[in-house]
C-alpha cells in the first residue's frame, strides 16, 4: 500500500489570535474530560452493534430556512422589459449547446437522419418542438447517457470534442469579452468544485459574481452569514480575484436567488454587458439559467415524450439539459435577456481530475450526488478504529487520543465503522454489498488506493479541529482535543485535502442528532430499525 503522499499539520497559529480567556476556558474543559477517553456531555461510548437514537424528527423544518422554495424576485422592470429566451442557431442541440449531426451515435449532438430533417433542420416557424439530440434526451428522460463514450473524461482516450482542455480553450474566450462573469460553486462540494484557472477565465476587468450554490445540502443550524465569511476566505485563501457581490444560493429550491437575479439583471442593464455563466461540471450551472429563464418569463413546461414519465428536476422542452453527470453541457448556450438587449450565456463545466466523481459510471453518480439533505453521522473514534464510505473511501484513526468525525456525504453513500485491523476483510466480504457504491468488480477497476495522512491538532470539544475533504464525495469533520494522526484512503487520483471546517462548531448540533450508521441501516429511539433514506441503492449490483 501507497503510504503518506500528503502531509497536512493543523497549524497552533491558527489559534494564536484567539482570545487567551477563551483558550483558557478551552484547556480547563479539555482537562475536566480528562486525557481523551472519556467524552463530552452527550456522548457515550460507541460499540460495534450500538443501536443509534434517531435523528431529530423535526430537523428538515428547522433547516431550511432561507434556503426553502422562494418566491419569485421583485424585478423593478415591467416583465416585457425583462423578457429572457432560449436562443439556439438553428443546427445545434438547445440542451447542451452541441451541432447536430446524423452520422455518429458516440459523437455529441448525434440525432436519428429522420429526425433531423423532420424537426430539427427546418426553420423555427414549423418546428412542431424543440428537437434535442440523443444525448440529452437519455440525460433528460433515463437519467443514462446513450452510450458511456459520450462521457466527458479526463484522460486523452475520448473524441476531441468530449475532453476538458476543449472547453477550457472556449472558456478562456470569456477574458477577452466585456461582461459579467458569474462563477458557480458548489458549496457541498467547495474544494471539489473550485477552478484552478478560473482567474484566467475572468479577465482582469470583468465584474464577478460568485454564486455559492446547493446551500440547501448544507446542515440545519449553519448560518448563511458564517457560510458566507468562510467562502470568501476560502476564495482568498486559492487567490480568487475580489468578487462584486457573493450569494449563497439553492437553484433547485430557488433560495437565495431573487437578490442575485435583481443583482445581474441591473448590472447587465446599466453597463449593457452580456453575462457568462462558468464553473466546475455539477456545479449547477443550467439549473441557474433554467431558474432565470423561468423568473424572466420563458420556461420549461413541455411534455415528456409519450410513455416516458417527466424526472422531478430535469430540464424539459424549453430549457437547458441538467443532470447528475459531469460534463453536460458541451458548448456556449445563449438565453436572450432584457426582452433580447443582452445575452446569458451557459458554459460547458470543467471536469476537474481530482473529483472523485470523475470516476464514477453514473449509476454510481446517482448515489454520490447528494440530492437532498442527508442525515450527517458523527462517530467518536479511538485508535486503531477505521470507517469506510461505501466501497469509495476509507478514514483511519492512526494514532493519537479518541476524536469525532462527523461524516457529510449523500445518504446513498453507508458509512461503516469498523476496526482498522478488519478493513480488508470487511471489504473482501461487503464490497458491492454493504459497501456499495460501487459495485465488486467497478472497486477492483478503480485499483489500488492511495493513503493520505493528516497530523490534527484538537482545538477542543465545542470547536471542529479540520475538515478532511474527499473532493467529489463530501467531507469529515473532527473535533476533539489533544492531537491524532487520522488517514483517508482514496481511489487515485482523488485529491483528498484539509480545509478550516466549513460547520464551525459541529458538537452543539450533532449532539441532538447523533446518529451512528452501521452499514445501511441505523435504528430509531424506540430501538426499531429504519432502512436509511436511499439505501435500497446500496444492495449488491
Ligand atoms: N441539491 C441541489 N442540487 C442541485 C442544485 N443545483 C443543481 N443541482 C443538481 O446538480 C446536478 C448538476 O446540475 P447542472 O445544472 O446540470 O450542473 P452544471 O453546472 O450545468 O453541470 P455541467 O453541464 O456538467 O457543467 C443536477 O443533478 C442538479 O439537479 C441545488 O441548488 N441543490
Ligand atoms: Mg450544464
């Protein structure tokens, strides 16, 4: 096994600046606990057959907060001033911005000749509907691509037009045009989701937006304010030029949105600029443009072709094609703003190499992809005591005093505390099993896995320590007091990192809502078992 590539050593400065009181406070609790064996109030020991007790029932109420369904923005125009629409040039796909072309199903924008010259060839006055290609319709209506060469891949095996540095050369376009750039991140998965190069994406004179999305991922008790405070820092921290305005957004519960609409909106009006949408491939990207197409007065709306039922959150006539899987956007699509004045325009996303979704096939992606919030675990672990994520990734507790590690990952993910010394056997026996995704023969394709380890220093238990990130798959949060050597075990080339902890002070919520998987199942108050949300996906494939 491939040991200690990264070596990441929580800084004491970090701390420096903090009051001296407060520290104190901190060592004379750290103290009363003892040297690490015992816990805080609200804990207890955890054992290999525990029954957890159940989350907190009303936590989906308490969560949503801002980020719940919206309402529509208050735009200060009249709605014809406003007016957006999908403008495609005839020739190319409305849902992903690529030519049609009849001669090759593996290429992008393939559709069926008899298609093509019935719909998708004639003039705009006698389509009977927008005609898509073959791709988004599979996207759109199967949640699959047709065939898995359509992909977009980080290695040099797929088609010119399927490979990341192709969309890189169009995005890097943007810097030599005048006009607003709105960066899309996604804040479940910040670091996974971050453009290295998205500084030469902007230009030096273009105004940036930072749109914050998917904040309704984020657990119940965290402040948009404090969230907000963290990305900048974060920005900084990767040396992101200074954005004009920050939001934190959800596109798919439309929170957050209205000030950030009447934001881009007036600053396209006033400096009569068109607007470039970019950011990594999940990001959220044509979910935003779907939400201003709708706020602007054109939408979706359209039917599902007969007998294929409507997917809840997929795109339908009249809007771009979204989907769970990386890569699906291909080219520029341009929505007419400003009753046609300007132009938005959507953007292929970067498939970034260290996301470990990269490497996922997209029934995997369906399970990794959280869709909703899920029920964040928080496990007290001693040395010598290891948890496994799926058959995806795996977090040891080396050495060190016991510490917690609250896990936020998508339900579908289990996570399965075990003993350290047990780890291959339990993947031996459980891989595509209990421990799907993925399933035994995906686990021996990904290869050998590559361990990356973290010294940590505890800054006590009312304060999270690090968050260990496992870009594309979610985060670990530890708290705890004293030091520990904790490593997590990855598919290459997953760039798994430390970060400042994005939930600040984890314990106050967890400990209302501690909750301890084993496996898929976990048990309510009461002591009866509940299968987890999602879980019926985690059986053998
Ligand atoms: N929970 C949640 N999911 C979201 C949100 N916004 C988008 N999604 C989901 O994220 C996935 C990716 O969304 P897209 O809009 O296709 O992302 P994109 O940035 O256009 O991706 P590419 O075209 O691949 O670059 C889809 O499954 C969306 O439903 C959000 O605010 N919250
Ligand atoms: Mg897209």
């Amino acid at each position: 096994m491939f040991v200690a590539t990264f070596l990441s050593i929580v800084r004491p400065t970090l701390r420096a600046s903090r009051p001296a009181a407060l520290a104190a406070a901190r060592r004379a609790l750290a103290t009363r606990m003892g040297d690490g064996d015992s816990l805080p109030a609200g804990f207890r020991e955890w054992r290999e057959d525990d029954a957890p007790p159940a989350l907190d029932a009303d936590a989906d109420a308490r969560v949503s907060g801002d980020f719940g369904r919206a309402p529509p923005p208050r735009l200060r125009r009249p709605a014809e001033e406003l007016a957006a629409a999908l403008e495609v040039p005839d020739g190319v796909c409305q849902g992903c911005g690529s030519k049609f072309q009849a001669h090759e199903e593996s290429l992008p924008g393939y559709v069926p000749e008899h298609v093509l010259e019935g719909g998708a060839g004639r003039s705009a006055e006698l389509k009977p509907k927008a005609v898509i290609c073959q791709r988004c319709h599979g996207l759109r209506y199967k949640n699959a691509l047709p065939t898995d060469a359509l992909r977009v891949r980080t290695d040099d095996a797929s088609p010119a037009e399927l490979r990341p540095e192709r969309f890189r050369q169009l995005l890097r376009g943007i810097a030599r045009k005048r006009c607003v750039v709105v960066a899309i991140v996604d804040v479940f998965d910040f670091h996974g989701s971050l453009v290295p190069d998205l500084p030469q994406m902007i230009g030096d004179e273009n105004p940036l937006v930072l749109v914050a999305n998917k904040a309704d991922l984020l657990p119940p008790a965290v402040s948009a304010a404090a969230v907000e405070r963290w990305v900048r820092a974060e920005c900084r921290s990767v040396g992101l030029p200074a954005a004009h305005s920050l939001h934190l957004v959800s596109c798919k519960t439309g929170g957050g949105l209205p000030p950030l609409l009447e934001k881009l909106e007036g600053m396209m009006a006033r400096n009569r600029m068109d607007a470039y949408v970019v950011g990594a491939a999940n990001a959220g990207k044509s979910t935003f443009i779907n939400h201003c197409l709708k706020a602007f007065g054109s939408g979706g709306g359209g039917k599902a072709p007969k007998g294929e039922k409507r997917r809840a959150g997929h795109a339908d006539d009249g809007a771009i094609t979204t989907s769970h899987l990386p890569g699906t956007t291909l080219g520029f699509v341009r929505v007419s703003m400003l009753a046609g004045r300007q132009s938005l325009y959507d953007s292929p996303g970067i498939v970034l190499p260290g996301q470990l979704t990269s490497l996922l096939d997209t029934e995997e992606l369906a399970d990794v992809v959280p869709k909703k919030r899920a029920d964040h675990a928080t496990l007290r672990l001693g040395e010598g005591r290891s948890v496994l994520l799926g058959g995806l990734a795996r977090v040891h507790m080396r050495a060190g005093r016991p510490f917690l590690f609250t896990f936020y990952l998508a339900n579908a993910v289990p996570v399965h505390p075990t003993a350290t010394a047990k780890v291959a056997e339990v993947v031996e026996k459980h891989a595509g099993g209990l421990l799907a995704p993925p399933s035994a023969e995906r686990l021996e394709a990904m290869g050998e896995f590559e361990e990356h380890v973290f010294e940590i220093d505890g800054r006590g238990w009312d304060e999270a320590a690090v968050d260990v990130v496992i870009p594309g798959l979610g985060w670990v949060s530890v708290t705890g007091s004293g030091s520990c050597t904790v490593s997590v075990e990855a598919p290459r080339p997953t760039a798994v990192v430390t970060r400042e902890p994005l939930v600040a002070v984890p314990i106050r919520e967890t400990r209302k809502t501690l909750v301890k998987f084993t496996g898929s199942k976990l048990t309510n108050k009461r002591g009866k078992t509940m299968r987890r949300k999602g879980a019926a996906k985690t059986k053998a494939r």
